[in-house]
C-alpha cells in the first residue's frame, strides 16, 4: 500500500498540541540529560579526575564518528511527510552504517595508541552508542506520528536505569569500565523491551497487515539505499561536524592539559547539555510541524514557529549565564567537589556557549525543515575551523578557560552566518508541493 496512505490511516484526526508534544519531549530529555549528569557526579565523587577524564574521551572519540554514520535519519524520517522512504528502509540504511561506524571507532583508537583502559572503555560507549543509534531511528518513526509520549518515556527508562547499572557498579567497584558495562547492558535492554514493540504496534497499525510483512527487519536495496544516503549525507556530515566543534576543547585538553583536567572540563561542561535540552525537546516537537509547513509552503506560519523558537531559546540561554555568574562556584563545589569548584570562570564562558548553542540549534532545525542541508555543512565547517584554530591558540595560553573563549567565539559565528543565510533565502520561497517530490533540496543553491 501507499505510504502516505499509511499515514493518514494511523494519526489522529486532531495532531497533538505543540505544547503537549514540548512538555513530553522535554520530560524525557530532561530526565535523561539529568540522568547522565548524575552519572558524571558519580565519576566525579567515587572515581579519580583522571577515570572521569577517560570517560570523556571515550565519548569524544565516538561521538562524531558514530554521528556522521548515523546520517541524521531520524530528523530526515521525522520530516518526511511525503512518505518517500518506508521505515524498514530508514532501519536498514541506520543499520547498516551503525556497524560501518563502530569499526571505525575501533580502527581510529588502535591508530591514536591509547592506553588498555581507555581502549576498552572507548570499545564500550561504542557498543552502548550503537545500541543507542538503532533507537534513534526508531525514534523517527514515533517522531513521525508525534508519538512523543512514546518516544519521552523510553528516554525516561534510558536516563533511569544506566543510573541504576552504572552507577551501581562505580560504587561497588571504583571502576569506569565495570560502569560503561553496565551503559551498554541498561540501553539494551530498553531497545528489545520498549522501543521495539511501540514500533512493531505502529507498523501493524500503519498497513493492516500488508507492509508489515517481514516485521522490522531492516530493508536494503542498494539503489534506494544510495538515494537517501545521499540525501542524508550533508546533513549527517554537518551534525558530525557539529560533534567535532563540541569535542575539539576535549581533545585539545588532552594534547595540551592531560587526563586530570580533561575530567574537569568534562564534568564542568556536562553543564552546558542540561541548558540545551529544554531547546533539544522543544525543536524536535515542533520539527515535524516545520517540515510539514515548509512543505506546504506555508511561509507566514514557519517564520512564526521560527520565531517563537529563538525567543524561547534566548531566554533560557540567558538564564544559564545568570545562574553560573551568581552561584557557579557553590554549584560545582556541591555537584562534585571543592576543586571543580576553583574553575568558575570556564563554567561561566562555558554556559554563555551554551546559551549561544540554543539559538544555532533553532536556526540549525529550521535550515533542515527548509532542506538547506548543503548550506549547513559549509557553515559547519567553517564553525568546525574557527574552534580549532582558537583551542590551538588559547588552551595552552588560558587552560580551560581558552577552550570555553573558543567555544565561544565558534558558536557565535555559528549563528551569526545561519541567521544571514537563511534570511536570504526567505525571499525564495517555493511550495514543496510544485516540485513533484518532497524534499527535494531545491533551494540549496548557495
């Protein structure tokens, strides 16, 4: 049967106000996010700087590749609204490409010679984000749908029971390796027991019977496949990019610094990620509205939810900055201990980074709605160019108060190029439905 068939067939008559869709996004992502902040005070309490530094690297290192190879699908699905792709074709290429990725994390690690420790610990977030990435694009389908209930609760069951296996096992062991175990085991567990059968229940509810032929396996035709990779790719490449501006102070840190200090940052700007939460949920409530009104070439009405978006983002960034100049030392002395608390000044950079993060990522989902996936990798990569070249210059001037300037000046950059770019293209507007197919990057002519 006809995809977008399906899709008529499954959703409410009446989709879920936006407010109700924010409110379960940013319960779950807000759970979560606290959830691994829980995780670093752990670390940071019952474990050397040193392991708490391991940890981030291990996180650094896998991050962007894991990203690249994951290609964004899950925003690219939550915004097909024409239905060009079925989801065991999403499921199949993800699949495909986790592996692809977990090989390279593995090759990259053997080349940098990193001490056994942080090789296996870097092995472990590996699996853990594999099992994580296969999630993700089960996330798209109930995206799709704006099943964000769905979608909030198993991120809720995510944050809530890594906690409990491993933080459990850094008490019991004083090990970071026995904890990442115990990552990988808990996010296991919630794919097979919750992810899987909320999706099997939409697919047999979508098709009656008929697409659901063949259960979730993943589909592979290698015509199709290179199709939507290459749809996918610049924004896969551009979110990769992103991953690596984020995690270039971490390295850098570790050239320059070593382990210990590396564990500050890393604990200090974890910060930084509760703050981008709150806009995280709120954009992707509203990402499949901005796909849809893009697609109907709805301009009034996209540039409204864009604009709301950016005041939202604005006010909590600010409120970030407030709180880390008027309490960011006892904060870090009562979250870990008295020593992270002596870094006040990089907390503070660091957060007026985050506040300008929350905007880029408004201008970033808007620019994805109106499929300008091109122009974002170029702007990425010159954000990608700017952290480097400035955690070159002041990390072994400032330490990691050098490595938040750098973070600063990139994000700025960031938004100040995506608001220009995208104003341009304002005033060439197409409706996506005069082009024949949906999605097409069209407009990308920058």
């Amino acid at each position: 049967m006809d995809h977008s068939e399906g899709v008529s067939g499954i959703r409410d008559p009446d989709s879920p106000r936006l407010s109700h869709s924010f409110l379960w996004m940013f319960a779950g992502w807000g759970t979560y996010a606290v959830c691994q902040w829980a995780l670093l005070i752990v670390l940071a309490k019952f474990c050397s700087p040193d392991m708490v530094g391991i940890f981030g690297l291990a996180f650094a290192v896998n991050a962007p590749i894991m990203i690249f190879f994951g290609l964004q699908l899950r925003l690219v699905q939550a915004t097909d609204a024409g239905g060009e792709y079925s989801f065991r074709e999403y499921l199949g290429v993800r699949t495909l490409t986790t592996i692809i990725g977990f090989v390279v994390v593995l090759l990259i690690s053997v080349l940098f010679n990193y001490t056994s420790r942080a090789f296996v610990v870097i092995a472990l977030v590996g699996v853990a984000k594999g099992v994580e990435s296969i999630s993700d694009i089960l996330y798209g389908l109930l995206q799709k749908y704006e099943r964000m209930n769905q979608v909030s609760i198993s991120l809720i069951a995510k944050g809530i029971s890594s906690v409990v296996a491993m933080g459990g096992l850094v008490v019991a062991t004083r090990d970071v390796v026995w904890g990442v175990f115990g990552l990988a085991i808990a996010w296991t567990l919630v794919l097979v027991a919750y992810d899987v059968p909320r999706v099997v229940q939409i697919l047999r509810a979508e098709s009656g019977g008929e697409e659901f032929h063949g259960g979730t396996q993943p589909k592979i035709w290698p015509g199709r496949l290179f199709r939507l990779v290459w749809l996918a790719l610049p924004l896969g490449v551009e979110a990769a990019l992103f991953s690596l501006a984020v995690n270039i102070p971490r390295y850098s840190i570790h050239r320059y610094l070593g382990e210990a200090d590396l564990g500050y940052y890393s604990a200090i700007s974890y910060l930084m990620v509760i703050s981008g939460r709150v806009t995280l949920a709120l954009n992707e409530a509203a990402s499949p509205r901005l796909g849809r009104r893009y697609h109907d070439g709805d301009k009034k009405a996209y540039m409204r939810l864009v604009a709301t978006l950016l005041l939202i983002a604005f006010l909590l960034g600010g409120a970030g900055v407030a709180l880390a100049l008027l309490f960011g030392k006892q904060i870090l002395t009562f979250l870990y201990r008295a020593d992270y608390g002596e870094h006040k000044d990089a907390f503070v950079w660091l957060m007026v980074a985050a506040a300008l993060g929350c905007i880029g990522d408004v201008v970033r989902y808007s620019m994805t709605a109106a499929r300008l996936l091109r122009t974002q990798l170029a702007l990425m990569l010159l954000q990608v160019v700017t952290v480097w070249i400035g955690c070159a210059l002041l990390v072994p001037l400032k330490g990691l108060v050098g490595a938040a300037y750098a973070l600063c000046i990139a994000a700025a950059m960031r938004v100040g190029t995506g608001v220009v770019v995208s104003w341009c293209n304002t005033d060439r507007w197409i409706g996506m439905e005069e082009l024949g197919k949906p999605y097409v990057d069209a407009q990308d002519n920058t």
